[in-house]
C-alpha cells in the first residue's frame, strides 16, 4: 500500500526554540490519522512544513513519495488544507475564491467553476455562492474553508481544528461529511483539541508534546492503557473491601479494590477483560451480583497522562504560528489563495 505520508526526523528550530525535535510517522493511504497535541506541541509547525510555508531545519517529509520542497509542486497539489484560521480573500464573491483556488493548481476555468459549485453544495452552503466571506455566518465561514479545501481535490486532505468554536451540530455535519470523503478514499489528517473528536473519526492517532511524537495507535489501543472501573453492585456488600480482596482473581491488571456506598470497584486495565472473571469468583464465594457496569478510561484521560508535565518543566510554547521573520515560506501567498497554495 502507498503512504500518503511519510516523515522521518523532521526538525525545525526558531532560534534557541526547537518547535519541532525529529518528527518522524507514516500516514497510510486511505487513512483517517489523528494528530493531538497540547498548545505549544508543534502540530501547527507540522502542518506548514507539509504544505510549504515553512522550511524545515531537517529531516524529510513526503506526500504520496513527493519531498515537500524539493518536488513541492507535485506533493502541494495532492494536499487540500483547512486551516484553524480564516485566511481568505474578502473582497470576491465565495464562488469566485473557490474558483481562483483552483487556478492555482492548474484547473481550467469552466473545470474550476463545476468544482466550486460541487465543493459549496458538498459543504451545505451552495446558496451563499455570491455572497463575500465577510457576511457569512461563524459556522458558514469554516464550512467555506472546508470547501476551499476540497476544490482542487485532494488526495491528502488536512484538517487543522475544524470544529474549533462551532455548534454541536455543525460539528457532527463535518464528522459525517468527512468521514464520506474518507471512505471513498481521501486519507485524513486531522489535528483537533476535542478528543471525542479523534477518539470516534480516527484510525490511528499521534500524540505530539513538545516537538516529539510521544505514541502513535489506535484510539481503542490507547484507552486500553489507561485503567478503567469495574462497578458490581451485590445484594449483601461486606463492611469492608479486605473480605472481598481476599476472592478475587489474582490479576496483576487490577489496581485498586474498594467499597464506594455499598459498591464493590475494582480498577483495573482492559476491564472488559477482568470483569467475566470477576463474576467468576464473587459467584464462587456466594455473592449475589445484582448489576455490573464497566466504566471504561476515555482516550481523554490518557492523553492528559501522557502530555501531563510536572510544574517547572521547561514551558512548551506554541510552535512557531508566529514563524521566525528569516524563514522563507517556500511558497508566496497568492490573491485569494488564503493559505498560501499555487
């Protein structure tokens, strides 16, 4: 199977600032590929060295077996960006930017303008094709940036917090609409701050802290170690939990065992997995279980655990959205291109 990206030990540094300290993961085609990461993490840095506005200090990054920078052309016009900020030409019609988009990436006039009007009608908002971005609503402007995206047709499409400060239901319009793109083929790479996000879109996900990649798997490997909690109600609970330690599975998976009003708790990694013999052994011992619940570690919480630093650590700031003022993009921001694509 081809990659849709491959990145190995890629670096950038901004001064004494190392926004990103030898990135290296593998993007399979097809694929719906997470990217978290706490503020300061170096997703955004990431991003622009993919699609060319920032220059890396190192290492190598390829789109579909294309170097970013010294075969940009062809890796750029198999990406399709949506970035967090809203950075669009305000003085044309939403049509007629779809439609310069396009240009930039070679499209011929009448192709660009069929695909404008499937990309605006693909995102819900076909009906605002003469109205300037200015007047649209919050949630229609990041629906256009969606749009902008997917006009050239992208093969790679990044989303870079797509849902950031819209409603739920947009929202869930986005998740349906790209998890359509992503079964008929278009492999996604999404970079989010809700990990319900993530946790119900992604194949695999990536946790980035500090310019590294801490851990690369699937949300429901993740979750798996995290510990999660075994909740039995019995119809006579002991005083104590020390009785009903005592049969027990000996299980080096459980952690904990304790009464909370009346409820035996046990935590545990992979409760799913402990819980039958946990049954098991209270039947045994002659307790009669009334209701069972496994209350499951959510990818929430491990990703706190493994992005949690101790306070005085060296402070991980933003990655270079500010970009240093004597690093070249390799690509000159073109009238109503937004993001900076020719």
């Amino acid at each position: 199977m081809t990659n849709a990206l491959e990145v190995e030990d890629l670096r950038k540094s901004y001064g004494d600032l190392d926004a990103l300290k030898g990135v290296s993961l593998t993007v399979p085609e097809g694929s719906f590929f997470g990217l978290l990461g706490p503020n300061g993490a170096g997703k955004t840095t990431f991003i622009n060295v993919l699609v060319g506005l920032v220059r890396a200090s190192g290492g190598d990054a390829r789109v579909f077996g294309h170097d970013v920078e010294d075969d940009y052309r062809k890796a750029r016009d198999r990406i399709g960006l949506a970035p967090q900020e809203f950075n669009v030409d305000r003085f044309f019609p939403i049509h007629e930017v779809l439609e310069h988009k396009a240009g930039y990436h070679g499209v011929p006039h009448d192709v660009a303008a069929e695909r404008a009007e499937r990309a605006l009608k693909q995102v819900g908002i076909y009906d605002k094709r003469d109205t300037r971005f200015d007047w649209l609503s919050g949630g229609m402007k990041r629906r256009f940036m969606l749009a902008r995206a997917l006009v050239t047709d992208p093969d790679l499409l990044i989303l870079d917090e797509p849902s950031a400060g819209v409603d739920v239901q947009l929202r869930r319009d986005l998740w349906d609409l790209v998890t359509e793109l992503n079964e008929r083929g278009t492999t996604v790479l999404l970079t989010t701050h809700y990990i319900e996000e993530a946790e119900r879109l992604c194949d695999e996900v990536a946790i980035l802290d500090r310019g590294r990649v801490v851990t690369v798997a699937s949300p429901e490997d993740l979750m798996d170690r995290g510990t999660d909690r075994v909740v039995v109600t019995l119809r006579d609970p002991p005083a104590s939990a020390a009785s009903l330690s005592a049969v027990l599975p000996g299980d080096d998976r459980i952690e904990d065992v304790s009464l909370e009003e009346g409820r035996l708790v046990v935590t545990a990694r992979q409760g799913g997995l402990v819980a039958p013999d946990l049954v098991r052994e209270l039947d045994r011992a002659g307790h009669e279980i009334l209701d069972m619940e496994i209350k499951r570690t959510s990818l929430e919480e491990v990703f706190v655990d493994m992005t949690r630093h101790d306070e005085g650590d060296e402070d991980g700031r933003d990655d270079a959205n500010e970009g240093a003022p004597d690093d070249a993009p390799l690509e000159t921001a073109a009238p109503g291109g937004g993001e900076g694509s020719r």
